[in-house]
C-alpha cells in the first residue's frame, strides 16, 4: 500500500505541486494500481514467452523509388517565399 508521504515524496521529485484533493486523489490511484500489479505478479508466466506487444505488428513499406519531380516551379510557387530555385526558410543558427 502506498501512503500520502510517499505521494508527497514521487511529486517532490518529479516537480509536481499537488493539492491536498490530488493528494488523496493519486494516493487511491496509484494503490490501486500497485493492488493490480501484485495481482499480476501473483501469476504463473514460467512458459510464458516475453513480447512487447500483444499481437504482431509488421511494417508496411513500399519500394522507395526515385522519380523526377513533377512541376519544379509549380511546388516553388506554392511556397510561401522562395529565392531562387529554393525555398527561403527562417534563419534557425546565430553567427555568434
């Protein structure tokens, strides 16, 4: 069981400000939640294999193929300010 010190303590350390209401409100959230844990820890898993997901997850990817862009000066014009054959973008890095 976790208690309200306890609370106080983890929202100190994560630079959490937390009401007396919250207080009480995340010291019955997270007894729950440690409650389920060891509910948890309480099963047989000996022939169970670990994963990170419960199901399969497969990536779908296609063939990166280079192609000629269609209409150079049509995307350039769309932009909102260009130079050139380029875009002008804001200046992100000081010459200091």
């Amino acid at each position: 069981m976790i208690d309200s010190e306890q609370v106080r303590k983890v929202a100190n350390l994560a630079r959490l400000e937390l009401t007396a209401d919250e207080e009480v409100q995340f010291t019955t959230q997270l007894g729950s939640i440690l409650d389920y844990i060891e509910q948890l820890n309480q099963l047989d898993v000996t022939n169970v294999i670990p994963t990170t997901r419960a199901i399969d997850v497969s990536n779908v990817t296609r063939e990166d193929i280079l192609q000629p862009c269609p209409d150079r000066e049509a995307i350039l014009s769309s932009a909102p300010q260009q130079e050139g054959d380029f875009f002008r973008v804001p200046k992100i890095l000081n010459a200091d």
